[in-house]
C-alpha cells in the first residue's frame, strides 16, 4: 500500500535512496552530463514522505521510532523489526491465530475480515515463490508448525525455545527434544505441578489453623474448660484420654490391667460388691468376670459416683 501511494506520486525513490539521484543527459557528442538536481525539493519531499509514514503509525511505534531523520532511514528501521521473513515465532502466531479463529457471536463480514487479514500477513511473512529448495524448507517447517500446536501448554518454554533458533529443526530433531522435554518434566514435575502443590499444601494449612481456632473456641459443659466438648471430656470418658496424660504410677497398673481392651469393667472384688449393690450400670457373672459395656461413651451419672465412693469406703479402700 505504500508502494503504490508514493509510487503513484514519483516518491518511492525516498525509500530507496538516502540522497537525490544524479540524473544524467546525453550531450549532443553522444557524452552523459550530469544534471543539477534540486536538494532542496528533495528534502522537502522527503521530509513529506517521512511524515506520512510517522502518521501511519501506531501512537505507541511511532514515538519509538521518532528519531529517524529521513525517510529511507525509517523504513529500513522497520523493516528490520517488522519485515523479518525468516521470524519464525510470527509466523507460528499467525499460524496459531489461523486455526483457533472462531466466529463466535461475530457476523460473517467482520469474520472474514480478520481471516483474510491473518492471511495477509501470513504472505508477507512467506511471500510467495516458486523455488524448489523454498518450498521443501517451507513443507518441513510446516510439519514442525503442526506439531507443536498440538502440545500441552507444559511445553511453552521448549516451544518458545525453538523458535527463537535462526533456522527451525527439522521433525526428528524437534521429536528428539520433546522427548529430553517429556523426560525431565516426568522427574522433576512441572511448573503446573508445583503450583498445585503448594496450593494443595496452604489448603490443607488453612484448615488446620481454622480448626485450632475453633476448638479454642468450645467450652465443655461439665468441667467447664475450654477446647472440647461434652462428649469428649476425659471426665466422663477416660478412655478418650491419651496415653501420654494418663497416671503411669505403679499403683495404678494393676488396676489399668483388669480393664480390656474393649470397654469391659474391672474384674475386682469392688466391682462385684457394686454391682451387687446394684450401683451404676456395669453387671457381673457368677463367675465374677465383668460384662462389657454396651457403650463406651455413656455418661456417668453423679449419683453413681457417690455410690462408688461409698462402696469404696464400706470395703476398706
């Protein structure tokens, strides 16, 4: 398109010489004479040319490129940025572009619109050839294209890697390199991986702190103190008591072994004379071996405790 604006003007030679062209005449012995060029109207054409371009660009480019002097200058500059053929993460992007455009809620026009505009770009970044040895270099690098759209985001770095290489592998070699890829993301785990991790591991963190916060918070209805609740008081429930803050003195041991494993009362002579006074709820046998409990995490009652005491003292203990 600026080709042919100038063009069409007699200004393209602003873009392809840094000074006026000599213009030459032949002389009437057949010699060329140099002819006198205007400088000044060349600069001022120039000059012209250069603000047309500036103004065709984009705020944000312009004002990076702003420094050029003249016209040849600037388009050189962009060239070198912009009109880079052998770009090969560009071309990708509009390769990628190109097949995940959708329509979408879009109407049909605007829709073509960009897909012929993704087109055009893709042309100027491959203009067209009819070179043998081109288009073979063209056929692989598309194989490799193909390929590496249809990667796990894991990838990204090993892609990005790629592409910045001066000339693109071919398939086997770029095969070769996801396999060293697919290797070492299988030993050391990936970046998603890791992620995950450490978010699984605040999860789990939140919870136990909310947890202990709310435990400090409950208050037990019989002994009145604070982290627990009724029904896990060791009071009422000694079993629930852990082993760490049970007495271990010798003279409780022999008593701590006439209790079972699963709940059942002591088979001492105190515990047959409660159980014939008919105080609290554990029974014996004939044979003066205790019942288990039907459940370990009855409450007991103050007037059972009274009785044990009692019964205590009535048997000498």
């Amino acid at each position: 398109m600026v080709k042919i604006a100038l063009g069409g003007k007699g200004l393209w030679s602003h873009v392809s010489a840094e000074a006026a062209p000599k213009q030459t005449t032949q002389g009437e012995d057949g010699q060329e004479i140099v002819v006198a060029t205007d400088e000044d109207k060349w600069a001022q054409e120039d000059l012209m040319v250069l603000t047309v371009l500036l103004s065709s660009l984009e705020p944000a480019i312009m004002e990076s490129y702003s420094y050029c002097e003249t016209t040849k200058q600037l388009w050189d500059t962009l060239y070198k940025v912009y009109g880079n053929t052998s770009n090969l993460t560009k071309v990708f992007e509009v390769k990628r572009a190109i097949n995940t455009l959708n329509q979408g809620d879009m109407e049909f026009q605007p829709h073509f619109g960009k897909f012929r505009s993704l087109w055009a770009e893709m042309e100027l970044l491959r203009p067209h050839t009819t070179d043998p040895a081109t288009l073979l270099t063209r056929r692989e690098e598309d194989r490799v294209f193909g390929l590496l759209l249809t990667l796990n985001p894991s990838y990204g770095s090993l892609i990005k890697h790629i592409l910045r290489a001066d000339k693109l592998p071919d398939l086997d070699e770029v095969c070769a390199q996801i396999q060293k890829e697919e290797g070492s993301v299988g030993l050391f785990g990936g970046k998603g991986d890791l992620n995950m991790a450490h978010q699984a591991e605040r999860a789990v963190s939140n919870k136990a702190a909310y947890k202990l916060d709310e435990k400090k918070n409950l208050t037990c209805d019989h002994c009145k103190k604070k982290g627990h609740m009724k029904d896990k008081c060791w009071i009422l429930h000694p079993h629930l008591k852990p082993n760490k803050f049970r007495d271990n003195r010798p003279q409780y041991q022999d008593a701590r072994a006439n209790f079972s494993t699963d709940g059942a009362e002591p088979t001492t002579p105190i515990t047959m004379g409660i159980s014939n006074l008919g105080v609290g709820r554990a029974t014996a046998s004939t044979s003066g071996y205790a019942t288990p409990r039907a459940n370990l995490d009855e409450t007991i009652k103050k007037s059972d405790l009274t009785a044990l005491i009692k019964a205590l003292k009535e048997s000498g203990y």
